[in-house]
C-alpha cells in the first residue's frame, strides 16, 4: 500500500517508571512511534485534561499525523504493541493507562470493517476537545468524512 497519513490521539494518565509524568510518556510515545518505522510528520502541544469516566487522574494529550504503508488495521495492531511496551491498563475503559493511542482520522477517507475495535474516524472524536483542541492544531483543514466539517469547524462548534 502507498503511503497514507494518519491522525493519531495520543493520551496518558499514569506515570511511567522509565520515562516519568504522563506528559514524558506522550514524548516517548513520539519516539516510539517513529522506532516502529511510522513517520511522525506534525505533532501538536500537549495539554492537560480532566478525565471521562469514572478515573480521577488528569490526562496529557496530544495528537500527531503519521505517515506510513501500512493499512488501518496493521497500524491498529502496531498501535496497540506500542501501548503494551508501556504497560498494560488495568481495570475498566477509561481506567488509568499509561498510554492511550487512538487513530482518529485516515487521510484516504472513512474505513470499517467486522471489527468493532477500528472504525476511522473514530466515533467519539467530535464530542472529545482532549482529541479535537490538539487536532485542531496540526491538521485544522482535515476533514471528518462523516460530516463533511474540518476539525476546524468541530472544534469551533465545540467552543475550543
């Protein structure tokens, strides 16, 4: 497959032994990113953020656009070997986790298949400004292939 672009949610809650606080881990995320052979291209600030669910921990988060061959269910699976290097979540969804990555957006459109755990653009992406305030830095005119809006507009109609 040519290479595509991906946005890419990054969000930590839970210190790392090696790396420190989570805003280190969303740094090495970064790093670790780019040692799997994906290309880091832009990645935004990171932010602080109040928790969903029933965790009391602030988040770090940020997003980043990656650039790579492989097709959306390879980078989930790469993805989700990342996120176990770091640890593994213990607990319910949205429990404390040392890394959190998420695949937002496919610059080549909306994909989904039989498997409930990837559907790009991730379904929750426009109700979340710890997602969409960090996209909006890095990829403002990307649109969401569902509404037709860019993060941009999302984010506005969101007030960030």
């Amino acid at each position: 497959m040519p290479e595509t672009r991906f946005l890419i949610a990054l969000g930590s809650n839970q210190r790392h032994v090696r790396h420190g606080p989570p805003a280190r881990v969303i740094s090495a995320a970064l790093t670790a990113l780019e040692q799997k052979g994906l290309t880091v291209l832009k990645y935004s600030a990171t932010l602080s953020s109040r928790p969903v669910g029933p965790s009391n921990r602030a988040y770090a988060n940020a997003a980043a656009i990656i650039s790579t061959g492989l097709r959306p269910d390879e980078l989930l699976t790469l993805l989700k070997s990342i996120e176990s290097r770091f640890g593994t979540r213990r607990g319910q969804p949205w429990s404390r986790r040392v890394l959190d990555l998420d695949i937002i957006l496919w610059s080549e459109g909306a994909f989904s298949e039989d498997n409930p755990r990837l559907t790009i653009p991730h379904m929750m992406m426009r109700e979340r400004a710890f997602v969409l305030q960090p996209a909006a830095e890095i990829a403002p005119k990307w649109r969401d292939p569902v509404t037709g809006l860019t993060i941009a507009q999302i984010a506005s109609r969101k007030g960030l």
